[in-house]
C-alpha cells in the first residue's frame, strides 16, 4: 500500500510535492484572490458560481493552495473528481507523454490504442461476469444521456424511471431525471418527455426495510408506468447530490430482479461512486448488483474529462454504427490519464485507503453527534460519508446550519461541500491520498463550527 506522508505529499514516481498543512496567511479572500475572482464576476456567467472564494494555483495530497499562499484542507476532491489526488505523478506523467504524441485524431475518424485499453480495463473491471463492452464520452450527464439512448433502442421503448433525490446532470435530458429543482432545473424547461419518478429507498426517512421499499417503487413502476412500456430504472447506488442516501440492505438487489423479469435495462450511474470512492471499486459491489449498463466520469481520469458507458455487450450492441459518439469522446490524453489513475486503484492501495477514510471520518462523525444531537445522521461507504444535520426532536432538515457551518469552515481553510434535497448534508469525500492528520484536522475545524453554531 502507498504510504501517504503526513506532512509532504510523497506519491509514488516522486512528482511535485506541496506541504501537507493547513495554512492561513490571509482571511479569504487574500488580495491576489480577490483580484481573481473580480475579474471572474466580470467575465464568467453569473450563473457559474463557486463554493470557496479562493483562487487555486497548486493542489495535491490533501490540499489546495491559492495564490496568496494559504493551503486548504481538500475535504471535496473537486465533487469527487480527483480522488487519486491532484496531479498524481502516474497522471500527470502519462498526460505529459500522450500529448507529445498527439492530442486528438477523433477516434471515429483515426481510432487509437489508448481509447480501446480504457475500454478493456473498464470492461474487466465493472460488476458481472458477462461480455461487456464500452463507449467512452466527456461528461457524466453525456454518458447518462448515452446509456438511456442505448437502452432505448435495445428496448424499443420509451419510458425511463429515475428517483427522488436523484442526481444526473444538467443537459436537458439529464435535468427531466434530475429531482432537485434549485439550482438544477428552475427555469430551464421544458424537458425532455417520457421520464418518470419513483420513490426510491431512505432508510433515515422513510423507516422502511429493503424489500419495503423495493415494494413501493415496484408497484409504482407497475402501475404508474407499466413494465411494457419501460427502456431503463436509472439509480445511483448511494445517491449523492441528494444527500449520499445509502439503501437500505436488499433494496437494489429487488430492483434488479424486478427489471431483469420485465425486461427493463437496469442503469446503475457511478458518475460520483466510481473508482475506488466508496471503499469498493464500484458502489454496485457492495450491493450485490450488476447492472446492464453503469456510467462513470469523475474519478475515472485524475482530473482530466473523460466519462463512459459500460454494459452487456448484446445491449451495447443495439445501435447502429454512427449512432454514438461525439469528436472529443475518449480524448487520448484523457485516455491516458484513465489508464494512469486505473493503475494507481489497483496498485497503489488507494481502494483500500477509502475504507481506512471511512472509518475515520465516521468515528469522529460519531463523536461528534455524541455530544450534539442535531448531527442527526451519518452514512456513507468508504471515503464517501454523509453527515445530515436536523431539529434533534422532530428530524425536520436544517438547511441553515447546514450552510453556516460550511462557510465557518471554509474560512478557516478546510474546504467543504453540502448536498441534499433538502440543503441540510455535509458531504466529506477527500481524495484517498489525504493523511490521517489532516483529516483529523479538517474534522475539528468541523466540530469547531458546530458548535460555535
């Protein structure tokens, strides 16, 4: 296992390294920041906002440093992208080598080595001990959109399910599946038709066991919809924007069996569990599931974009030539940094690593709710962990301090992420190569805001 110095970030292949500590030179912003992000506000939509009021120019290990010199606890891996950590030296190296080759030929025009190895890999890799194949895009919302375009046409259906709380994008497509309206989909319709909610399981909220659960969204399918007119159920394994909400045990696996009896295509999206991220190399595993089809993005590339459509070989066969595809989809240089940031989950210890995070982070999360009662739930798997903060009596969400909590924290320099339906989760989702020490750190920075709440 990769040993990850407390205090210098030492990965393996050397590469650059940054202190390992949180530092605060400046309030935030500093003044160079604030230069920055004056000139963002003057040259960047509105609509394109940002959570820590900094501007980075260095990050890796378990920080992020800006250009005043403070350096950032990194409790959000960039919303889960960099969980390798930033500019792993496998990644960077690999980058630095396909981009002298050559950074782009289209590979529906010139096909190319890298763009087929990543196929291969994901199609070992992923759930279920069938043929597979891949499709390799740019984004988490465009692999999406591609899965339920594949399922389509290997149904010949129409219909789609996705569920409450569900998070999928922000395409057109990719809103009408998406449940939160703020910031997601307000004033951006109409969207597209044919897609269906499901109450889907919340173990927290909803008491209900798996087969409870399952119970209530089979009989909405069957009877809301109709199995006959199905294509695809589209679900995250632990649903992430809408709060890391983890099912409850046998809930997915009747799912499944449910859409395999009906001949509905079971579409896992592991855009935010992928790669290691929950302490498995996909969150499917920790079910028991294989799904017909999964999405992935994020963690997949260290960073650079890159997304993919993986699944059984028969329904990822169903289109047409030509029919998929797209001129940046499966980048060589994003290709590159795939099989790079692959080599580092497999060899490095980094899969491992997560389940070490988890612990951490729920232990002291557990600590923590000891002693305040309105942390009124923790959940997660692996390095992906939840903290939702309530009315200690009547469970009521409390998006309020929620957000104050995070903006304390924040300007004491450990960066945070809220998520939620209801606005009221802390989402802890560090990059594996973080050091225990500052991620105890970041964790009292936490409970320090708490309370002073």
């Amino acid at each position: 296992m990769t040993t990850i110095d407390a205090q210098t970030h030492t990965l393996p292949l050397g590469g650059p390294s940054l202190p390992q500590e949180r530092r605060l030179v400046t309030e935030l912003p500093g003044p160079r920041s604030a230069e920055i992000l004056a000139r963002k506000a003057a040259a960047v939509p509105a609509g394109i906002g940002h959570t820590v009021p900094v501007a980075a120019v260095a990050a890796g290990g378990g920080v992020v440093v800006d250009a005043d010199g403070n350096s950032l606890i990194d409790l959000g891996s960039g919303i889960a992208v960099t969980t390798v950590g930033n500019a792993h030296p496998k990644v960077a190296a690999a980058i630095a080598a396909q981009a002298a080759q050559f950074t782009h030929t289209c590979v529906m025009i010139t096909p190319y080595e890298p763009y087929i190895e990543v196929a291969e890999a994901l199609n070992r890799l992923t759930p279920g001990d069938f043929a597979k194949k891949s499709a390799l895009f740019n984004s988490g919302a465009e692999a999406v959109e591609n899965a339920i375009k594949i399922a389509r046409k290997h149904t010949g259906r129409q219909a789609v399910v996705a569920f409450d709380h569900g998070y999928h994008g922000r395409t057109n497509l990719t809103m009408a599946l998406t449940a939160k309206a703020m910031p997601y989909k307000s004033g951006f319709g109409p969207f597209a038709p044919e897609v269906y909610r499901a109450q889907a399981s919340y173990p927290y909220r909803d008491g209900l066991s798996g087969a409870e659960a399952a119970a209530r969204t089979i009989l909405q399918l069957e009877k809301q919809i109709g199995a006959d007119n199905l294509a695809a159920v589209i679900i995250e394994p632990i649903q992430g924007e809408g709060g890391f909400i983890v099912p409850a045990d046998g809930y997915l696996p009747a799912i499944v069996e449910w859409c395999r009896a009906n001949g509905v295509v079971f579409i896992a999206d592991e855009v935010q569990t992928g790669f290691g991220r929950t302490g498995a190399m996909f969150a499917s595993e920790i079910f028991g599931i294989e799904p017909d089809l999964i999405t992935t993005a994020k963690g997949i590339a260290g960073g650079m974009p890159l997304a993919a459509v993986t699944g059984r070989a028969e329904i990822m066969d169903a289109s047409h030539s030509g029919g998929l595809g797209g001129t940046y989809g499966g980048n060589p240089v994003a290709c590159a940094a795939a099989l790079a940031a692959i080599d580092a989950y497999e060899n490095d210890g980094l899969v491992e690593r997560a389940t070490e995070i988890g612990a951490l982070l729920k232990a002291r999360l557990a600590e923590i709710q000891a002693a305040d009662p309105r942390l009124g739930d923790i959940r997660g798997h692996g390095a992906m962990i939840a903290a939702e903060f309530v009315d200690p009596v009547t469970k009521a969400p409390d998006a309020a301090l929620t957000a104050a909590v995070a903006k304390a924290a924040i300007a004491e320099g450990v960066i945070v992420l809220t998520c939620g339906t209801f606005g009221n989760v802390i989402r802890f989702l560090p990059p594996l190569t973080i050091g225990d020490d500052l991620l105890n750190e970041g964790l009292d920075i936490v409970a320090k805001a708490l309370a002073a709440h």
